[in-house]
C-alpha cells in the first residue's frame, strides 16, 4: 500500500508541474501582449500593470481545484479569466511579471487597531530600484524626496505618497455593470500603517499569528522581509512540491521500518 502511495504522490506531482508549465505558456503569452511596443522595463511593468487594472474582474478568489485548498491561493490564468480579490490579481501580476524577466513579490500593508493585514502589493525590481505597485487599484507608492520606495523604508517609518498611473480607465466587477477609478477610497479601511507593512498576511488565522511570533523571535525580525520567488505564486507548485515532500516521507517511513525490523529479526 506505501508503494502504491508513493508512486501516487509522484505522478500526480509530475502532472501539476507539466500543468504549470502549460499555464505559464499562457500567462506569458499574455503578458507580452500587454507590454507590446514598452521601450523599457519600467514602461513594460505599468504596461502591464494598467492592463490587469482595467481588465480583470473584482470579486473572489478562484479556489484552486476544490474549497479544501483555497489556502493555496488561485491560479494565475483563473484569476485572468475569471475575478479575483487584491491577493489573486497581485499574484497574476507578480507571475506576468516573472515570464517577461521582471522579479517581484508580495508584500502585505496592515493597519490598526491590531495590526491586521488588510492589502496586498507587489515589490518590483526595475532598473536596479524597488518600487511598490497597486495594481488592484492603480497607484503605485512614491517617496517623499521623489522616486520609488521599498519595504524596508516603509518598515523604517517613511509615510509614501500614493500616486496614480491609471487615469482613463476604471476597474471592473465580476456580475455587475460597476466599476471603480483608480486611487484609494477616502476611509479608515485604506489608512494603512505601512511602518507594519511584512511580505505576508500573518493575521488571517490563529495558526497563522503563532507561526509568526515564533518566526518573528527565532529570525529576529528577518521573516518580515523574506521574499518569496515567483514561482511559489503557483498553487500548482506548491501541491506538487507538498506531494513530492509526502512521498519522500513515505519513503523515508518504508526505509525505517525495514531498518526496525531488520533489527528485531534474530540472526541465523
């Protein structure tokens, strides 16, 4: 039976990663269609990111496969299909990104009483600067003294400027006619603390809030700035890498049990 389920575990892992590739051929597709005619990185990054505003639907995540692994996010081309919520339309953006040689990654801004992660953005890496973009509502975030602004300034206490990039479309919803500009709504929701701004969302769970006080103390301070690659943007990978892990357990259990009763057998 063990056997069974390791070879089980292999196949369907292999299959998600041929799936992945399969998906990452459209994403990529996709995005340079949006970036046609950008004459440099950071034109391709606005490109692209005022393309997904105006074009993919607010609403929820897509789970991906069932309910049971909502936890793993949604797949980028569903979200491009479909709707998605600020965290599956950032992560469309962060994957669209990634096919076209542009790296970025996630980070989460909170806000108090708490705090409590309430936002995602993305991180981008253009032309050797940081600079963090709204794509779910069109602005990206300026410092101060003019120019972009990174996670650890934000962490340091510098209060951004947000400044729109989108000016002559409006983001649409999933199942209705509405639509909404570009640029923050006036209200305490979107007053955000980004001196706490982390690159994960740590207070959607109890599970979640203990995992960090301990990564919190263990990394002294260090998980609040872990990047994570784009490629863990994939519900796709993070299954398969999940099952190749719970096949070399298996394995690793069949090898202990055999070394155990190898032990207990009695010699000739």
């Amino acid at each position: 039976m063990i056997d069974a389920a390791i070879v089980s575990f292999a196949i369907v892992a292999t299959g998600l990663l041929y799936l992945y590739r399969r998906r990452r051929f459209c994403i990529a597709a996709f995005a340079r269609r949006a970036t046609l005619g950008s004459r440099s990185q950071d034109d391709a990054a606005f490109a692209l990111a005022r393309t997904i505003f105006s074009n993919v639907k607010r609403g929820q995540d897509p789970p991906f496969v069932t309910r049971l692994l909502a936890p793993l996010g949604a797949s980028p081309p569903c979200v491009l299909d479909r709707e998605a919520c600020c965290s599956g339309i950032t992560r469309l953006f962060i994957a669209s990104l990634d096919t076209i040689g542009i790296r970025s990654a996630q980070i989460t801004v909170y806000r108090q009483p708490g705090p409590v992660g309430v936002h995602c953005l993305a991180q981008v890496e253009i032309a050797g600067a940081r600079t963090i973009i709204d794509v779910d509502y069109g602005v990206w975030l300026k410092h101060p003294n003019g120019g972009p602004i990174e996670l650890r300034e934000l962490r340091a206490g510098v209060t951004p400027i947000i400044e729109r990039f989108v000016f002559d479309k409006e983001a649409p919803y999933a199942g209705s006619a509405k639509t909404r500009p570009s640029g923050y709504p006036d209200g305490d929701y979107y007053r955000f603390d980004f001196s706490q701004t982390r690159t994960a969302n740590w207070t959607m769970s109890a599970l979640r809030r203990v995992v960090y006080r301990v990564l919190n103390r263990v990394t002294e301070g260090r998980v609040n700035y872990f990047l994570l690659p784009p490629v863990l943007e994939w519900p796709e990978v993070l299954l398969a890498l999940s099952l190749y892990a719970l096949a070399l357990m298996c394995i690793a259990a069949k090898t202990m049990y055999a070394i155990v009763v190898g032990f207990a057998l009695p010699g000739p």
